[in-house]
C-alpha cells in the first residue's frame, strides 16, 4: 500500500515512513466507528486520500516555517499527509463536524505528528493568519475565498503568493471563470500516472 507513496516522494526520512504506514490500520480502526472514508474506497486510501492530499506538494513544496489553514479537513485530508511530509511547516485542520476532527486528532496523536493542531471550527470562526488555505472540494472556489480572504497573511515565504491551493475535479470552467485571470490549476496526471487521477486538478488562487 505504501509503495505508491514512495514512488512519487522517494526521499522520505524513515519516521515519515513509519507516519504514512500507520495511516492504514489507524483509518481502519477509527472508519469502523465514525465513517470519515467511504466504506469502499477505504481499501485506497493510499491512492485516493494520502497521494491525492501530497499533489498540493507537487504544485508548491512549503518552505519551513509556512503556516497552513486545512478548511474543511473531514478525517484530516489534505492536511495530515501534508504535515507529515513538511514537518518543519504549522497546519492547523479545521471542521464543522466534531466527530471528523476527533479521528484527526487521534491519528495524529498515534503518529506523534506534534505540527498538526486539529479544531472543531467553522471556517467563519478561524480568526488566524495563514499564509497558505488548503483544502479538498469543500465548497465552490467563490465561496471558500470569501471565507478565507480574511485568514490570509500579508507576508509571504513562499515561491507563490499567500493563497488557495484547493484539490478539485471535473470540469471546472463555471467555477473558476470569476478568477479566470489570476487562477492556476495542474491536472494531476502530470505528477501521477494512475488513472484515478485524470480530470482531477490542483487549483492555485492567489488572495
């Protein structure tokens, strides 16, 4: 199951493997209580969940000391992979729904993931500064950034502006023509071969 992550961040320090490993039997555990994974598709939580959260990596690796807001992070996705890849970065996950932030929070209480702090909140209540807002088809792109605009640091540390970076699929036209002149997005194939990952994007917002 790990291989695939390997394949495509060969560089990982052994504790960063021995996190992304234990992913698997910790979802299990705690999918069989509180469904944050469909039943199904738990048996890709490599390929759909942890690999898909790590293309936001592939579009803008974060220098240390970058503070990352996961709106919307349901079980802890994108924001516990990517913690686990930037362990020098600061995520904190947030979510409406109390049940889905309390697996966040004992996965990464199991993997020792001291960078990640997830909250039961609702992105109207975050009131911190973020120099990056990351997330997974939550809501409209319209929507997330009339929320988040407010969390968004004046100072940047990154090689692109403070922003969205938002993991979406489909055909994204509609949504995205309000920002069609400042608006980047990478399909996915470009970084993984697997099929899955056709018409599924990266989308970069500058804010």
């Amino acid at each position: 199951m790990m291989e695939i992550i390997l394949k495509y961040f060969p560089n990982l320090s052994e504790r960063q493997q021995q996190q992304f490993a234990a992913l698997d039997a910790l979802y299990r555990d705690w999918n069989a209580k509180i469904n944050v994974i469909s039943r199904k598709d738990i048996d890709n939580l490599y390929e759909h969940h942890v690999l898909h959260s790590l293309a936001i990596a592939k579009m803008l690796p974060f220098k240390d000391g970058t503070k990352i807001l996961d709106f919307g992070t349901g079980g802890g996705f994108p924001g516990i992979p990517l913690a686990i890849l930037f362990p020098e970065c600061d995520f904190k996950l947030i979510d409406g729904t109390g049940k889905k932030i309390r697996v966040a929070q004992e996965v990464c209480n199991a993997i020792g993931l001291t960078n990640c702090h997830p909250e039961h909140l609702r992105g109207e209540e975050e009131k911190g500064k973020y120099d990056f807002i990351v997330s997974r088809a939550v809501m409209p792109l319209p929507d997330l950034a009339k929320i988040v605009k407010k969390n968004i640091a004046k100072e940047q540390h990154n090689a692109l502006p403070n922003g969205i970076l938002c993991l979406k699929g489909g055909d994204l036209q509609a949504e995205l023509q309000p920002f069609r002149h400042i608006t980047d997005s990478m399909e996915l194939t470009q970084w993984f071969k697997e099929e899955w990952f056709k018409e599924k994007y990266v989308v970069y917002l500058p804010l």
